[in-house]
C-alpha cells in the first residue's frame, strides 16, 4: 500500500493559505484536500474555484478537491481549470454517478466517489471498476473537528473487497475525525489517502502535526504488510 496524507485546508486559517500549505507540505503532505461545500447539500459554506486557482498557485502537490455540493456536474469544469488533480463527488446527489466519472476522467482528473456515513457500500457496487479512488467519509459532511465514527472501519474493508472483486486496485481515502488515535486503525482496515484537518492545522504547529501524523500512518502501513 502507498501512503499518502491529505490535510484538509478547512482547518487552516484561511489568511494565511500559503503559509499553512508550505507547512503542512513540510511535513511530508501528499496532497492539499480541498473542501468544497454549499450550504445546501452540507450545512456549511465554503470556498470555491477562485480560491482553488489560488491555492494551485503556491500549492507544490497535487489539489484533491472534495465536492460537498447537491449539484457537482454544474461545476466540474470549472475546479478542473482551476487546478484539480482529483475530484471527489458524493453519491448521494448523482443519479448519473457513472457518467460523472467517466466526465472527470475525460477531463483528465482523477475520479472519486463519496460514501456518507449513511450511505451502504452497494450503492458503487457498478461503478467499482471505473473510480480511480474511494472517499469513505467517517463523519457527516460539513464541519471540521468531529469524531471518527468508528463503523467506518468495516466499511473501509467493505470498500477494498468490492474494489479488489473488482479487479481495481484504486486506493480508499478517509475523511473526518483521522488523528494519531485512529490513524492507526484505519490504515490497518485498508486506507491509503488519509485526510485530517484539525488534527494539522488545529495546533500552532502544523509541520510537525503532519510528520508525526504521516510517520504513525506509515508504521501502521509497515505493520500491515507484516501480517
Ligand atoms: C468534513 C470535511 C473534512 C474535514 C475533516 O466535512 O470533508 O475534510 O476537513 O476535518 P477533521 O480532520 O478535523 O475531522
Ligand atoms: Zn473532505
């Protein structure tokens, strides 16, 4: 398994986005997660693509936008062009779900699917072999800070047989609530992308947050591979 963190700007202070980001790639940040919500699918608003376009700027790895919004088709275009390497979609809102991905795909970003917390694995039991990764949200869209739901760990397993059933070798990212607790566990189950937002960005030291969180994650991956 290859390992990469994800730290979640929405913890950030959004002043000072180019410092933070440096911080956090300091400390060892494979990808910038980007948090994308609307007020109407999720309760909270956030940002949109001027700032990702700003981001892309001074951001050196990849953008892996999250698309919390009730109707993502309207604007992949757009977070494409502003510098999305991945774009994550809730399935939750797409009754074309296959269509979307192949669309980002086209677009030349990488495709992922959204799994709420509510929502069952089966819902991308047919699309399992066309998402290039699977975003298994372990709290309830919208807010930074919660705590890990802990039956997420099931369905991360859930998640990587139906991918490896599928012949799919597409990693599992996992959002909400990943800290030094339960990064561990959740590496174990079978997540290679792991965001975290408070668990960087809410101290006053954000590189070293990100390398410590990184470094439990890949002892865990170690350990994992041992077994
Ligand atoms: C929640 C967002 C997350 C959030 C995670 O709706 O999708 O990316 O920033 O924050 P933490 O790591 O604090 O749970
Ligand atoms: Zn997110």
């Amino acid at each position: 398994m290859t390992i990469r963190l994800a730290p979640s700007i929405l913890s950030a202070d959004f002043a000072e986005l180019g410092r933070d980001i440096a911080a956090a790639e300091r400390g060892g940040a494979d990808l910038i997660h980007v948090d994308v919500m609307d007020g109407h699918f999720v309760p909270n608003i956030t940002i949109g693509p001027p700032v990702v376009r700003a981001i892309k700027r001074v951001a050196r790895v990849p953008l892996d936008v999250h698309l919390m919004i009730s109707e993502p088709d309207r604007y992949l275009d757009d977070f494409i062009e502003a510098g999305a390497a991945m774009v994550s979609v809730h399935v939750e809102v797409l009754p074309h779900l296959h269509r979307t991905i192949h669309y980002i795909k086209s677009r030349g970003a990488q495709a992922g699917v959204v799994l709420n917390p509510s929502t069952p694995v089966v819902a991308i039991e047919n699309v399992a072999g066309d998402v290039d990764f699977v975003l298994v949200m372990s709290v309830n869209p919208g807010f930074g800070g919660q705590t890990f739901i802990p039956r997420s760990l099931e369905k991360i397993r859930a998640v990587r047989a139906l991918l490896d059933s599928a012949g799919n070798r597409a990693p599992i990212e996992v959002d909400g609530g990943v800290d030094l607790q339960t990064v561990g566990a959740v590496v174990s189950s079978g997540a290679e992308i792991l965001v975290a937002g408070s668990a960087i960005f809410g101290g006053r030291q954000p590189e070293q947050a990100a390398r410590s969180l990184k470094e439990a994650a890949l002892g865990a991956a170690t350990a994992r591979a041992r077994t």
